[in-house]
C-alpha cells in the first residue's frame, strides 16, 4: 500500500510539473492562455511579479471581473474561461497560473526574431545575418551578456557562427548579433526511451496446456474443439465426429437384423 501511495504521488507531481505550456509570442501579437486541464468551476487567472502571485482576470458569464487596472483593455477571457492577452509587450513574459497552479510560461520576444528549438546535450550553430558592416561581430544573450569563447561556445572567426557545443536548459534565451535580436533559442529536456517499454500487446483466443504447450483457438468451417490433455492436446473435428455416429449406428442396426433373424428362426 505504501509502495502504491509513493508511486501516486510521483505520478501527480510529475504531471503538475509538465503542466507548464510554454508560450513564445512575439511582441504586439496576440496571446491566449489556456488552463493546463478543463475546469467547469470558476477561474481566476493570476501572474507571478516580484515573487508573488498576482491576480489578473476572472471570467465570468456576462461580464469578466479584473483584478488589474487596464486602460487600454488588453485583458479578456474566452469560451474556455482561457485568458486573452490583446498586444503584449516583453513585460507581459513570465509565469501565469490557473486557479493558483501552473498554466503558462509566456516569452515575449522581439518582432523579427527567428524561434528555434534544440533538445538538452545537442549541438547548436546560430548565424548572424549578414549587414554589410565589419565582419567582426559580437554574440550576446539576455542571460549571460556578452559572448566570447567562453566553455561550450565558440565564435567562428571565418563566418562569425556561433556555436554551442552541447546545450543546456539555461541556454534557453534570446540571442543577439551586434546588439540585434537574431534568435530565441529554447531548449527542451532530452527525450529518454526506456528499456521496459513494450508494444501493445494484441489479443489472441489461446489456450495453454498443462504440458507447456500454447496454440491459439479460431472457429474455421471446420468447427475446431480443442481437447486438452496432461501430455499436451488434440484437434479433432466435426468430421471425425460424424464419422463416429456412422459407425455406431451401423452396428445398431447390424444388431438389431440380427435379433429379427433369431426371433424368426425360433417362431418356426
């Protein structure tokens, strides 16, 4: 039992940490974030700002009840009681929740910046569009500022290409080219194939017999019956069986002739 309530919990936290979606939008577009499940109850959309949650929208039937002041009216909701975020901005980014628990993880990046995504431990080369300018040219990122040939990246210095040799979560980030935002790079967690997962199985009528032997039963024209035995097991047939009444019935009546020639002979 215990064993069973520790592989539960594990199963739900491992779904409640999936649940995260995560959301790359670019600037001045729009935004639609959906609950990680469907709720019928009643939904308040909250985001975390200086490490607090704070709450945004509630949708409601006729009229959505904000928790916010919005002027420019940016924040609405949809059928599916998901939230609508009209024109975001790179301030909107950030963590959203539904009814308190992890929905959306929302990047706004740049208008014009290519989206590219690469599993953990892959290698990855980012190019820098050309501009006619010097062909010296320098990589930054959000996260790390400037980039030089620091451990697991390398500068080209043939084509200004940048490499990263084997990328990890914390890569994730938008990456500039001589102060330009060229990509966003988002790294996903490296996808396992585990050994004790089986194809599914396809169901089949059989029989095993006590001797160790597996066959498997079908209904033919024949009209197959299995007989089982300790030894292993026999097929026989409705023919088989046909034949059987013909030869008791034969002797029935060979008896049965020969009673009626007894009886006559003893008459006389």
């Amino acid at each position: 039992r215990r064993r069973t309530d520790v592989g539960l919990s594990a199963f739900v936290l491992l779904c409640h940490v999936a649940a995260v979606i995560p959301l790359i939008v670019e600037e001045k577009a729009s935004a639609t974030l959906r609950c990680p499940h469907p709720v019928e109850e009643k939904v308040t959309w909250s985001r975390e700002l200086g490490g607090s949650k704070v709450d945004i929208l509630t949708p409601g039937g006729d009229r959505d009840i904000k928790h916010v002041e919005d002027p420019h009216k940016r924040y609405s909701s949809q059928a599916d009681k998901s939230l609508h975020i009209y024109k975001v901005t790179t301030s909107d980014s950030g963590r959203y929740f539904c009814n308190r628990e992890d929905a959306v993880e929302l990047t706004v990046i740049p208008a014009g910046a290519a989206v590219r995504e690469a599993e953990e431990g892959t290698r990855v080369t980012l190019t820098c569009p050309p501009d006619g300018g010097s062909p010296a040219r320098r990589w930054s990122t959000t996260h790390t500022g400037a980039i030089t040939d620091q451990k697991g990246f390398h500068v080209s210095p043939a084509d200004q290409t940048l490499t990263i040799t084997s990328v990890e979560m914390n890569n994730s980030g938008l990456y500039s080219c001589d102060g330009k935002p060229v990509v966003y790079l988002h790294v996903t967690k490296e996808t396992t194939t585990t050994s004790t997962s089986r194809r599914p199985e396809t169901r089949t009528s059989a029989a095993s017999t006590p001797g160790g032997h597996t066959g498997r039963t079908r209904d033919t024209k024949h009209n197959f019956t299995r007989l089982l035995f300790p030894g292993g097991f026999k097929t026989t047939t409705s023919a088989a069986k046909t034949s059987l009444t013909t030869d008791t019935s034969t002797t029935k009546r060979r008896r049965h002739k020969k009673n009626k020639t007894t009886t006559t002979s003893t008459s006389r």
